[in-house]
C-alpha cells in the first residue's frame, strides 16, 4: 500500500507557493477610525517593493476622501500580512494528486453569491482571476467589483489550505510516523482515509469541477439585491459587529 498523509499521497515536498499560475497575497483590511470604516479585499504581489504599500495607502485615502489616519492604519495592515506571507517562503510543502472544496459565501454591493466547487491543489496553473470572470459572465452578473471579490475569497481558502500544508510537511519531518490532520478542508475518500484522487474521479486535470451527481446540489446561488435589502442586511450585519465589539470589550475589562 502507498503510503499517504493527511493531504493525500505522499510527495516530494515543493517550496511554498500558493496553488494558482501567479502567487498573489490575498490582502483583507476592516479599519475603523473615530467611527469610519472602510473595508477593502484585493491582491498584492510579494514581489514589489515594500515602498509601495505607503504610495497606494495615500492614494486610497486621496481618492476616497479618507481622513489621513487611515493611511498609517492601511499601510501597516498590509505590511503585516505580507510579512506573514514571506515567513512562509523557502518553507516545504506537500502537493499531491487531490482537490479540495472551494465555498464562495459573500455579497458585494446588491450581489448575493452562494456557491460550492472542487479546485484541483496540483495545478500550478490556475487563475482565479479567470475562472472569476467566467463566473460572472456566466451568472450574468455585471458589477465589475464582483469578479475580483470571488478571486480574493478563492485565493484566501488556497493561501490557507498551502499554509496547512506547510504545518503537514514540518510535522511529518518531526515525526514520521504519525500525522496529525491539519485541515478541514481536505476532502476524504469513503473509506475516510484518503483525499480525492482527480485523476479518479474525473479523469482528467481541470483546475475547478463539479461531480455531476452534485450538479443540483452545488448549483451557483446569485442573487440581486433590491436597496432596502441591502440596507437591511448592513443594519444585521452592523448589528452583528457591535455585539462582538461589545463581548470582545467584556473579556478584555
């Protein structure tokens, strides 16, 4: 029998790189100040250079009229998450013949969007970007900030999903004979033990599929917004805030 970790059957380890053609850092920030948010999602390339970050942090808060504070709070959010990113560089991670399921959960301005698919973890040549598009164009969706949204919440589950398999192939260095699962979002085989093998199931190397057994199950789920719906659900979700601001200020008194 082959031998397998918990991401599949075992491999020669690769250095780090998230799963896609081009290795982007996914960057999130949610920064209030003095009761002002703003929120953003978008890629930023590892490779640039660092001097940078501080030119586009004055450019958002110029173009969008921010109070000047805000381009401290911008820069050093993501001057912090590439720094987590580099830490990972040069690090061993396993690759292997499996796919793991992608959720898109996630509404941008009066788009809903709800969907469920298998993205192949030994493609090094997928694009998000590409398959986000499609999407769109498929959906019939027509806000342009749509597609990067998708990408971003792509890239994120596969950022993580290469981290954990960081953490497998330190373990496995530290101990070879037990594996400790890392990752929820491993897909197992029936008999509980191993990740799905594409070449398997599908028979071929496509980057993103659906079983077609899961065709109605999995189906794509967009919905377009009216603005009182929209509104209603910025209140729950403000609602929502305050109160885990609130708890988180409990436990911290």
């Amino acid at each position: 029998m082959r031998p397998h970790t918990a991401w599949g059957f075992s491999k020669i380890p690769v250095k780090f790189k998230i799963p896609t053609s081009d290795n982007l850092v996914p960057i999130r920030l949610d920064i209030e100040i003095d009761g002002q948010k703003f929120k953003d999602a978008f890629t930023w390339n590892p490779s640039d250079p660092d001097s940078e970050i501080v030119m586009f942090a004055k450019r958002t808060v110029k173009d969008l009229k921010l109070p000047p504070a805000f381009v401290t709070q911008i820069a050093q959010s993501i001057q912090s998450q590439l720094t987590e990113f580099r830490s990972y560089d040069g690090q061993d991670m396993y690759t292997g013949e499996r796919v793991v399921p992608i959720k898109l959960d996630l509404r941008v301005n009066h788009t809903l969007i709800k969907d469920h698919f298998l993205w192949d973890l030994n493609n090094f040549e997928s694009d998000p970007e590409e398959f986000a598009r499609s999407f769109c164009k498929d959906m019939g969706i027509e806000d342009p900030e749509v597609a990067p949204a998708v990408a971003v919440a792509i890239r994120e589950q596969l950022y993580e999903i290469a981290v954990q398999s960081v953490a497998s192939a330190r373990e496995s260095r530290m101990n070879k004979k037990y594996h400790r699962k890392v990752s929820e979002h491993v897909t197992s085989s029936k008999s509980g033990g191993l990740a799905v093998d594409l070449n398997k199931l599908f028979g071929n190397k496509a980057s993103v599929v659906r079983k077609r057994k899961d065709w109605d199950v999995y189906e794509p789920i967009v919905d377009f917004l009216s603005n009182e719906e929209v509104d209603a659900l910025e209140a729950k979700e403000e609602k929502k805030a305050r109160s885990n601001s609130s708890k988180l200020s409990l436990l911290s008194a």
